[in-house]
C-alpha cells in the first residue's frame, strides 16, 4: 500500500508515522521515501535517512 501510495503522490519526500501501543506507553516509528526514479514502474521507491535532534 505504502508503495502505491508514494508512486502515485509523485512527492519528493514521503513520510509514515507507525504508532505502536503497547502496555501503557504508545512509541513511534518514522521512515522516508522518495520516488520511483522516472521511467522506472518496476524500481523500487528510494528510503532517505532521516536525522533529529533533541535538546
């Protein structure tokens, strides 16, 4: 679904937040992609690094 999503939105850059609960706490997971490369349906969508920082 990701997959068919992305392709379709021709976006430079997508994003899913996966929410996990589990006991009380609820955590989160990101990832990144980006397009297929043009002229390419069969390739697969490219995973960016993500970076964060806290202070």
């Amino acid at each position: 679904m990701d997959r068919y999503m992305f392709n379709n939105s021709r976006y430079p850059v997508n994003m899913i937040c996966y929410l996990e609960s589990e006991t009380k706490t609820v955590s989160a997971a990101l990832a990144a992609w980006g397009p297929q490369p043009e002229g390419e349906p069969d390739a697969q969508c490219p995973r960016l690094a993500l970076k964060f920082s806290v202070r």
